[in-house]
C-alpha cells in the first residue's frame, strides 16, 4: 500500500486492502505530518517507558537504531540482535537494518525504506517505518466478523458508538473531530468516568480534552493527539487516529477479556414437597407466575415476530433500490444518487442495525428465559429465524457495496466523461487558437516581391512552421481520439464534440494542402532567384578580375614608362606583344560577361521579378565594362607607337654606352698602374732617397701629359647624361671614379715628393744612415698591412716593440706609452703617418741601447715567457733578423721548457759583449 508519506509496504497476509483514491490528496500535507509525527512519538513512548525511556524527536532518536530495536522488543516480547554500540555511520546502518530485517520477519515486505534515510533522519521514512510498526503490532491483531484490521476497527467503534445521540461513525478523520466518539467508546464501556450527557456537539474542544484527560488518567492510554490540530484541520490525519483509536480497542478488549464476561449458569431443576395444607390461593399464586411468565415469553415471541417481518419487508423494499442500475448518463445524476445512499447509510439504515441488534437481543434473552423456565426452544416462523434474517442482511450487506461500488465506478466514469469532455474543449481550444490566421497566412503571395535572402527567411519561417505543423499533427490525433473515446463512453453531448471534431479535421487537412502548395511556390520562387543569383554571383566573380584587368591594362597603356637599356624597350615591346596576344581571349571573356547580364534581363522581364536586375554581389555593371574594352582596344595602337620610339631612342644611348666604354677601359687601367708605381716608389723600397725623388717627378710629367686623354673622356660623358644614361654594362668604369682615381694619382705624387723630400731633410739633419732609414722604413712597412702609409696606435706599439723599444704592459707602460702617441700623432687623428714616426725614431735612435732593453724587448715578443720559439721569432721580426736570431740563440736550459725553445736572455748579453757568444 501506498502511504501518505510516500512509502510503499505489502503484507503477505493481505490484512490492509489498497487506500481509496480520496484518501491520498493529501500524500504531502504538512498537517498530517505534524499529527502523525506527535502521535507516533507518544504511541512509541507509551511502550518505550516500559523499558525506563522515551523519545523526544521521532526523527533524530531512531537514527543510531538502538531505540528503534529496543522499541521492537518491547511490543514484540521478542530479543533482537545484539545491536552495534558504534557511533560510525555504518553501524547505526548495521542497527537500522537488523530493526528493518526483523520487521520483514514478521511478514511486512518493506519496499521503499532504506536503513540509510533512517540514519540520516529523513522524517518521511521515519514515520513511515513507525507506521508500519503501528499497522503489524497495533492493528493487524483487530478482527471483528472476519473483515481486515482497518474495517474490523471501524465496525468496533460504529457498534459501540451506535446507541450515542450524535455520534456517527464513518470513517478515522472526519467521525472523530468533535470528540462525541471517543467520549462514547469511554462511557460505553465505562460510565462512571463520564458523564455523556453533559456533553454537546458545539463544544468539540471541551470534548477532545476530557476523552484525552480521562484516557490519560484511568485507562493508561497517553494523550496522542492534539485538540487544536484535530479542530483546525480540514481533514484530520487518519493514521494517527486510527493508531489513538486502536490504543482504546486494547485497553477495552483486554478488560473484557480478563474480567468482564458475565457467565449465567444453567438453573437447577427442584423438586418440592406440597403439604397438605396446600390451598387454592397457593396454587392459583403459582399457576398466576407460570402464566405471567409464558405471557412475556410470548409477548418476545411476537415483537420477534414483528420485529423480524418488518427488518425483513424493509430489506425486500431496499433491494431493488440498491439493486437498480438506473442513471441519466450525468455526473449531477449519478452524485446525487450517491448523496440519497450516503443518506440511507447516516440516517435509514443505523436504525435498522439497531432493529437487528434489539432482534438478536430479544431473541437470545427469549431463548434464555424459556431454557430457565424449563420451557421448549423458541422456533420462529418459516423464513424469519436468525439466520435467515441474518442470510438477508448479508444478502443486503452485498447489495450496498455493489450499489455503492457501482455509484463510484459510474462516479469515476463520469468525473471521467466530464475530465474528457474539459480535456477536449481545452485541446479543441488551443488548436483552434493555433490555426487562427493560418489559411490566410499559407495563401499569401507575400513572397513574390521577396529578394533572395529574403525568400530563404520565408522559406525557413515556413520551414519552421511545416515542424510546428507535424508537432501538432499529435494534437489533432488526440483531439480525435478525445472525440471517439467521448463517443465510445456515450456522453451526453457527443453530436457538439463529433461536429466540433470534424471541423477541426477539415480544417486540418486544408491546411496540410495548403502548406505542400505554399511549398511548392516558395520552392519555385526560390529556384528562379537562385538562378538570377547564380548569374549575379559569376557575373561578379567574372566581373570583378575583369575589371580590375581593364583598369590595370588601361593604366598599363597609357603608363609613362623610362628604360635605360636596350633589353629593357625589348622586354616592354615583347610584353606588350604578348599582351596583344591576349585580346582574343579578353573579348571572349568579355562578350560571357555581358552574356550573363543579358540572361539575367530575359529572366527578370519572362517572371516580372521586381529589383531582379540589381546585383547584390558588385556595383559593375555591363555598361562599365563595355565603356572600359572600348577605352583599352583604342589605347592599344597608340601603345605600339609610343614602344616603337623608344626603340629608337634606346639604340641610339647604345652607341653612346660602347663610346664612352672604349675610352674608359683604356684610361682606368693607366691610371692604376701609375698609382701601384708611385705607390711602391713611397713605400722606400727602390733605392735612395734622391732616386725615389726623381722617378716620382718623372711620373709627375707623365700624368700630366696624359690630360687630354681624361678631357675627351669628359666630353663623350656630357653627351651620356645629357642622353639620361645611367648605366653602361660594358665597363665598370663611371666618369667619377676616374675623376677620382686621377685626383687620387695627382695626390699621391704630390704627397710621396712632400714625404720624400722632409725624409732627406730629417736624414741629413739627424745623421741617420741610409741602413737605419731603411730599417724604419722596413718596419712600418710591415706593420701597415694594408699600405696606407698610416699605422694605428696598436700597430705603431707592436712597430715599436719589434724596434726594441720597451713598452711595460702594466699601467705605468701605458701611462708611457699614451704621451709617445700624444707627440707623433698631436691632432689625435688615431693614425701615425711615416714621416711622424721617422722623426720619433730619429730622436729616439740617438739614445744608447743596453742590453736589459733588448732583453726586456725579447721578453714582450715572448709574452714574459724566459725563453722564445722560432715561430715567434719568424712572426714578429724581418725575415733575415729572424732566422739570424734563430741561428745563434743557444737552446733554453730554465725550467718549464719545451722543445724548440731559445734562450733569448744569453743572446742579448752576448750582443754586448757580456758572454762568450
């Protein structure tokens, strides 16, 4: 069964039948809730204080599970498993389960509690659990005329409650909220606790209080539900009081059972003696009680007589009422027949069952008063004995339940036309609501005066709607089936729901039509802008390169171009061929392009298709590309005459290119010679001073005389650059570096004179010999790599060095070393020229040599090493001063020597006569 918190159970004994559906509109009440959370915690409390505790919160003490077992024992008298005393989850689980395991040892199957909601205090499944436990111990056990607990229950408390002036009990919610039924089950069974009375329907919250108070106080039942909430609530929770109500069904059976059973024996027959003094008055006294008490017993015979032909007549006359099938097919018709039953069961009926109840009395207590008078068994008449009545009452019992399960079977029916025949108006509504305005919409021609984006929004918009359409097809189908289901179920107003369904059909297949026909024309439309599309876009692509071909070649045409070679009016000449070459297929491409446009024309004037001629894809249009062909087919001529004059004029800087090459191939060369003679003639290496003075004014003459040769040269360059010629391939030789080189050879004759002569000035005056000269001529030389006629300031020290003069390579050497280069280069221009050298070494070669500073010399070209390898000799000094020095210094003998190494300190000593060398 399912429970109102969401729970479902079964019970292997089938004891508890499936809830009415109205019983379960309020699965989630919080008021419910409320009623059976404080009702479950004191029906567990009532039983959980025998074992010395008791529960405060229903849903947080169940959690560990060891209350929850200890609540099963004590209402089953059984052991459960030792519980785990843990306080890890897992063995609060552990307990839940076992308290879980033991309830489905009792036959409750539990499907939907889980150990773990328990222990995570989920009030829904707690008070589910707890109400299972109520159904298996509390309520299971009722049985009253073999019905299941719940109705047993009921019957109980409808039989005790019978007798009570307003007390009608029907059911575990409404019957019980003016407190009048407990009251009655209280007094019925113990009058001397209340004074019923006393005790009014209008006072209901007066009633509750004292039934709980007095159920509290003498009958061990605790107050389970609270006066307030059974008053304020509409529908009061059945649970809780059927579990209150089941508390007074124990206490009262078990008090009958133990005590209040009253035992009649059976009366003992006595035989008295008459004596003789036995008169007339005796026995007319004796045959007056005999008669009196056969006049009652037949007086209960005949009330049992009435009292039976007329529950009997009663039942004859109702069958056929209970019995009858008979309704108008509305649900108005068939309520207020359930209403004239529910009548008969509250006021017709009751006093039947007390008819039958005072029948089965007086019979008994008959029965009884004839057995005790010795009298024979009363039989009634044929047809009206207990059980027949009891077999008619039976036979009614069955004719009111299939009444009243017809009545609800044809209520639910009913509520069902009626749901349907709501559903369908409902449906029919929104679908007609649906389609209002769509027929108009799907025969617009809307889309004739589309452009083709626009037409493909349309089409996806119809699209969209073909979608919506077949969603609704689902629509229409339940509608129809709504309609046949209405019919089938024979509802009253079936010819406004058949009419209104056709309608809708209709209605539904002209719109089917109507959107493959909008289709088709969106479809047809489409295909014909397309195709002007197609036109529009290879129009645009053809188009497009076209035309910036047209521009280019038009601004190709009338270009001003400058060549400056033969090859290059050639190359211009033969592109322009080739693209002469080309035309043919230009026009070509041409005529496809205003093709195109012509077709697009013929489409646009056959369908009547409003801006078709307007190209989305360009502003081109075919008049612009016939204005431009024209423009480059007559610029193409005058092309040809303007490449043919350059021609000419080309060939005629030819010439001049070949004129001005044969003079400067001849005047470059001369001009480098002179310069290589006069520059080994300065470099001092060919003989003395005066001869190097008189060669270099012979070849002052001669570059002289020579002049002319470089002023006919000049006239042939005026008539190039006047001819705007700036390149000749064949020389390497332009007018200015000639002029260059001719300055250049002027220059350096003047110069090396100048030199030469300041250095026969300096020898004569310093009276240094021609050797020496020669010396500190070889030396610069070597050392000016790349016959500059200038040393750097690192090339003048290595100069000085290889010189034997001492330079320290410590700070105070360069300290020494910057005011040398502050004399021989005073414009600190960061080069020394010969002639400031020679007069440096002049003054300095007057100074005495020692032979600590050649030695100290030898140590600089070793790198401070004590001793010095040929190769360093070979690389620092004159060729024969190096392999000199290698062939008298003697082999070093120090430490850390290698092979090869020579003694440089012994030669330098013996160079002054210090040693035996």
């Amino acid at each position: 069964m399912m429970m109102e918190n969401g729970l479902s159970m079964e019970y292997g004994d089938g004891y508890m039948e499936q809830e009415e559906e109205w019983e379960r509109e309020g699965l989630l009440d919080p008021a419910w809730e409320k009623q059976q959370k404080k009702t479950f915690t004191a029906w567990c409390n009532s039983h959980l204080r025998k074992a010395g505790t008791a529960i405060d919160n229903i849903e947080e003490d169940f959690r560990n599970g060891l209350k929850l077992m200890l609540l099963l024992e004590v209402i089953s008298g059984e052991t459960l498993p030792k519980p785990d005393r843990g306080k890890m989850r897992f063995h609060k689980i552990a307990n839940v389960n076992k308290a879980l395991d033991f309830i489905a040892s009792k036959g409750v199957h539990l499907v939907s509690i889980g150990a773990e909601e328990i222990v995570d205090g989920n009030l829904k499944m707690t008070l589910g659990m707890i109400w299972t436990i109520i159904l298996r111990f509390a309520i299971q056990d009722i049985s009253v005329e073999e019905m299941t607990a719940k109705e047993g229950l009921l019957l109980w408390c409808q039989r005790k409650t019978a007798p009570y002036k307003n007390v009608n009990v029907q059911n575990f919610h409404l019957s019980f909220k003016d407190g009048l039924a407990f009251c009655a089950l209280i007094h019925r069974h113990r009058p001397d606790l209340i004074d019923y009375a006393k005790l009014s329907k209008d006072n209901p919250l007066e009633n509750l209080n004292t039934a709980f108070d007095v159920a509290e106080k003498y009958l061990d039942i605790p107050r389970m539900l609270d006066p307030d909430d059974l008053i304020n609530t509409p529908k009061p929770d059945e649970r809780a009081i059927m579990t209150y109500v089941s508390c007074y069904y124990h206490a009262f059976q078990g008090a009958q059972q133990v005590g209040n059973v009253t035992h009649v024996p059976e009366p003992t027959r006595q035989y008295t003696y008459v004596p003789n003094n036995y008169n007339a008055e005796t026995a007319a006294n004796r045959i007056c009680k005999v008669l009196k008490v056969n006049q009652e017993n037949e007086r209960l015979m005949e009330e049992y007589e009435r009292l039976a032909s007329d529950l009997l007549e009663w039942i004859r006359r109702t069958m056929p009422w209970l019995n009858s099938r008979q309704a108008d097919n509305s649900l108005a018709g068939v309520q207020k027949k359930l209403e004239e039953y529910r009548t008969y069961r509250r006021k017709h009926k009751p006093p039947r069952v007390e008819q039958k109840a005072k029948l089965e009395t007086n019979f008994n207590t008959l029965q009884t008063k004839l057995r005790l008078s010795n009298r024979p068994a009363y039989l009634p008449t044929e047809g009206k004995t207990v059980s027949d009545i009891s077999n008619s009452w039976k036979g009614l019992e069955l004719a009111e339940k299939a009444f009243e399960e017809w009545l609800l079977a044809e209520t639910m029916r009913l509520e069902r036309l009626e749901h349907l025949a709501q559903k369908f108006k409902h449906k029919a509504d929104a679908h007609e609501d649906w389609t209002r305005g769509k027929e108009e919409m799907l025969q617009s021609q809307d889309f004739r005066q589309c452009k083709l984006n626009e037409l493909k929004a349309l089409k996806k918009k119809h699209e969209a709607f073909e979608s919506d359409l077949a969603a609704h097809q689902d629509r229409v189908e339940q509608i129809a089936a709504i309609a046949q289901e209405l019919n089938t179920l024979e509802y009253h107003d079936c010819v406004s729901v058949n009419a209104r369904c056709q309608r809708i059909c209709d209605q539904w297949d002209r719109l089917g039509a109507l959107t493959q026909r909008r289709r088709t024309a969106l479809d047809e439309a489409e295909r014909i802008l397309e195709k002007i599309d197609i036109l529009h876009l290879e129009f645009a692509k053809r188009a497009a390169p076209f035309n910036n071909w047209l521009d280019g070649t038009r601004e190709d045409l009338v270009d001003m171009f400058i060549v400056h070679t033969m090859e290059e009016i050639q190359g211009l000449i033969q592109a322009h061929d080739q693209f002469k070459a080309t035309l043919g297929e230009a026009d070509k491409e041409f005529n496809l392009i205003v093709n195109l446009v012509r077709e697009v024309e013929s489409i646009v004037k056959q369908h009547q298709i409003p801006g078709g001629l307007e190209n989305p894809y360009t502003t081109l249009t075919a008049n612009d590309m016939t204005r431009k062909w024209t423009d480059v087919r007559q610029l193409v001529p005058q092309r040809d005459q303007t490449l043919a004059n350059e021609l000419r004029k080309q060939q005629n800087n030819e010439m001049l290119r070949r004129q001005f090459a044969e003079k400067a191939n001849v005047v470059g060369p001369w001009i480098e010679r002179q310069m290589d003679a006069v520059t080994a003639i300065g470099m001092g290496l060919q003989g003395s001073l005066e001869d190097q003075l008189h060669r270099l004014k012979e070849y002052e003459q001669a570059v002289y005389a020579y002049k002319p040769n470089i002023e006919e040269l000049e006239k042939i360059h005026q008539a190039v650059q006047e001819s705007m010629i700036f390149e000749n391939r064949y020389t390497n030789y332009t007018m200015e570096t000639l002029r260059v080189g001719w300055e250049q050879l002027l220059t350096s004759i003047n110069r090396n004179i100048n030199e030469v002569e300041n250095q026969i000035l300096t020898r004569d005056s310093k009276g240094i010999s021609q050797e020496q000269l020669n010396e500190f001529r070889s030396s610069f030389n070597h050392f000016d790599k790349n016959r500059t006629g200038r040393l750097t300031p690192e090339e003048f020290k290595s100069c000085l060095v290889s010189l034997g003069y001492s330079i320290g390579k410590d700070r105070q050497g360069d300290m020494d070393f910057q005011r040398i280069l502050a004399v021989v280069d005073p414009n600190n221009t960061g080069y020394v020229h010969f002639d400031a050298f020679l007069d440096f070494m002049t003054r300095e070669s007057t100074d005495t040599d020692t032979a600590e500073q050649v030695i100290d010399s030898f140590r600089i070209l070793a790198a401070d090493k004590p001793y010095i390898l040929p190769d360093e000799l070979r690389r620092e000094l004159p060729p024969d001063q190096a392999e000199y020095c290698i062939q008298r210094m003697p082999p070093y003998k120090g430490p850390n020597g290698v092979p090869g190494a020579l003694d440089y300190m012994s030669f330098s000593t013996a160079l002054y006569g210090e040693t035996d060398l």
